[in-house]
C-alpha cells in the first residue's frame, strides 16, 4: 500500500473567484449545514438576493463553497445537484486537485473531529469566528494516495445507500399518511373551530428557561416539538423549578403542544403530543399548550391533522411575519378542522399508530447506520484503518 502524504490544503486546494458579470447565470445557491446547497428562492420562500446579482461568484458542479461565519456549523458541501450557480459575494468558492485529490474522498473530510477541530482554531477570537480561504488553506492534511480514495469512498457511499434507501421508505410512509388523512376531507365530517375541540383557553408558557440544569422537572421546549413521532421524553432537559413555576406549566398525558414562532414559516404551529407517563413534566414560553375533549376528537388525530395542507393552509393565511413569523393563540383557535365521527377517529388512530410505530424503527436504523459511517469516517479518513489495494 502507498504511504499517505502529510501536506497542506494549499498543495491540492484552488480558490475560485469568477464574478457572474453579464448576470448569464440565474441560479442562485444557499450552503446550509442540513441540506448542503438549495435554491435560494425555494428554500427562503421568496427572492432574498440582491437584483443585481453581477457581483456574484460562479461555483460549477464539482466545486466547493462554504460560508465563513457559518462553516462551524457545517455550512460547506460539494455541488452536486447543478451544473452550476451562482453565491452571495460573501461564500468562499474553491476546487481541488483531481490528480492528487478525490472531490468526494474531501467531501467527508467535513465530517472528521480533525476538520472540526481546525475550525475551532482557526476562528476563535475573529470577527464572527469566520474562516478565511488562506487559514483554510494552511490547514494539514493527510493525503492517501488515489487509489485508497477511491475503495474509502466506494464503502462510505455504501453507508450512504443504505440510508438513502431507509430515508425514501419513511418518506413514501409519510405520504401514505398524508394521503389518508387528506381523504378525511372529502367525506362527511363535521367541521369544528379549533377552540371548539380544546377544553378550555390554549395556554402559551409562562415559565422562562433558566440557565441552570438540574434533576428535577423534565422541560419540553421548541425543538422537542420536531421529535418524530411523538415528543421523547427520554430526550428532555431536567431542571430545577419552584412549585409555583410547574403550577403554571405542568403537562399531561396526550397535551398537544405547537411552536409560536420560526424563521420560516413551515415552522409555525408545528404540532407535537406528549404521550409519556411522568407528571414531572413542564413547558416553556416559547411553546403553546391545547388539551383537547376527548369526546369530540381523538388528540393523536389532530396531531397529525395538523400535518396536511389543509390546515397548514390555513395556519400560514393566519401567521403573521415580520423579523420572525408567529402565530397566537387565538389565531391557532380560529383554525377549521373537519373530523369523523370517534368509530372512525379510533380506527385511523390505530392505522397512524401502525405506520409511526414503524417510522421510529426506521429512524432508529438510520441513527445506527449514521453511528457506523461516523466512527468509519474517523478511522478510514485518519489512516487508522488502511483499505487493502
């Protein structure tokens, strides 16, 4: 097996500035550290680039771009979807050498402790812990030679695969789901404001998160709510709270809980339920509260109800958006939602318990898999692990 070379990036990396001058291409590109690279104007919903877009930079398929305030977090990825695009002035586009570098083996180099490691280095104490190209570039790096690349990237995308595979059964679930409770609308259902379903007032959370942790009440706050498919209460926060702070924010089994504020609007009114047993259990401010008669409705059916485009129409003409898109409580009541009879809630409760059931099965395989290929990347990407030529 050939020896792997100690260099530095600047020996296999390029930087590209080609400036988009005649506006010839129209595509613009966002680096996200959840997506890799999205259109701008699909993903932000609406045009948030500047008109003239002369100044930006042409990044073509096969090149690199990350954004240097936001590359801790994982903004940087390989452009794969386009042939090409355009970026903001302030990305840092660059390629590699293909003789001596594989586009993809570097791709998975974002993903080592090493490469994490450099970046906190290399940013700490700068103007909004940014990256330039040339501390980029001085990075070292462990070069293995062309053909090890190839069989290290040949068994990580068998990873990846999997995944993929994984990852597209839970979406064709998904939409199952969807398409069930969609149909819930083309028959006779009775059609109920959403305040009429709720016992009492939806309750926004009075208790503010205080900064130290402890081993007392359990805490469901924003990013509980996109737990798939019920809220884990495994995964909450403990903390230490006053009587009279769990008084006011104390939970119940089957509370259903949405967001009152994102960034982007998809985010709001997003529906989760508590299905746990414990009663030590609290919400915080940022988080609305419904408990909902059962006699009228079953509250794991309006969790899911309040996934379809029905509603999720009718929850984005009620949200309003300035810095942050919101929603109150009282616009959440005035939601429209139509339901069966309880005969048929209970049997299209027990078909969505069926799929979510096997959507967490699902989830957990990919958190495995996910495991695996992060301790691979380690091993394999450091030359801890040789791959046989």
């Amino acid at each position: 097996m050939g020896e792997w070379k100690k260099v530095k990036l600047k020996e296999v990396l390029t930087e590209v500035t080609e400036k988009n001058k005649d506006e010839r291409v129209k595509n613009v590109l966002s680096v996200t550290n959840s997506q890799g690279f999205v259109k701008q104007d699909e993903y932000f919903e609406g045009t948030v680039h500047s008109q003239n877009i002369s100044n930006y930079k042409i990044i073509r398929k096969n090149q690199f771009a990350y954004n240097p305030s936001r590359v801790n977090v994982g903004s940087i990825d390989i452009l794969k979807t386009y042939d090409e695009g355009v970026l903001s002035p302030m990305y840092v586009v660059f390629k590699v050498d293909n003789s001596k570098l594989l586009p993809e083996y570097f791709r998975y180099y974002f993903q080592t402790h090493r490469f994490a490691e450099n970046v906190k280095n290399n940013t700490q104490g700068s103007v909004r812990n940014s990256l330039s190209f040339k501390a980029l570039s001085d990075f070292e790096y462990f070069l293995p030679p062309l053909e090890e690349q190839e069989k290290i990237i040949k068994h990580l995308q068998k990873i990846d695969n999997i995944i993929y595979k994984i990852e597209k059964q839970k979406n064709n679930l998904k939409k199952l789901k969807s398409n069930v409770l969609d149909k819930l609308y083309e028959k006779q259902c009775k059609e109920y404001l959403f305040k009429d379903i709720v016992i009492g007032k939806i309750r926004n959370g009075a208790f503010k998160k205080p900064s130290n942790v402890g081993n007392g009440y359990k805490l469901i706050n924003v990013m509980d709510l996109y737990n798939e498919p019920i809220i884990n209460e495994e995964q909450l926060e403990l903390l230490n709270v006053t009587e009279k702070e769990y008084n006011l924010n104390k939970v119940d089994k089957e509370d259903l809980f949405f967001t009152r504020s994102s960034l982007k609007i998809e985010g709001i009114a997003k529906c989760n339920i508590y299905m746990g047993e414990s009663k030590d259990v609290i919400f915080e401010c940022h988080v609305m509260k419904a408990k909902i008669n059962k006699n009228l409705a079953n509250p794991y059916l309006i969790k899911n109800l309040f996934e379809t485009k029905k509603i999720r129409n009718q929850v984005m003409r009620q949200a309003k958006t300035t810095t942050m898109t919101t929603i109150g409580q009282h616009d959440l009541e005035n939601i429209k939602i139509k339901v069966p009879d309880k005969n048929l809630q209970n049997k299209i409760v027990e078909f969505l318990f069926k799929i979510d059931k096997y959507l967490d099965l699902e989830e957990k395989r990919i958190d495995k898999y996910k495991i695996l290929k992060e301790a691979l990347i380690q091993q394999l990407l450091t030359g801890k692990i040789r791959m046989k030529i």
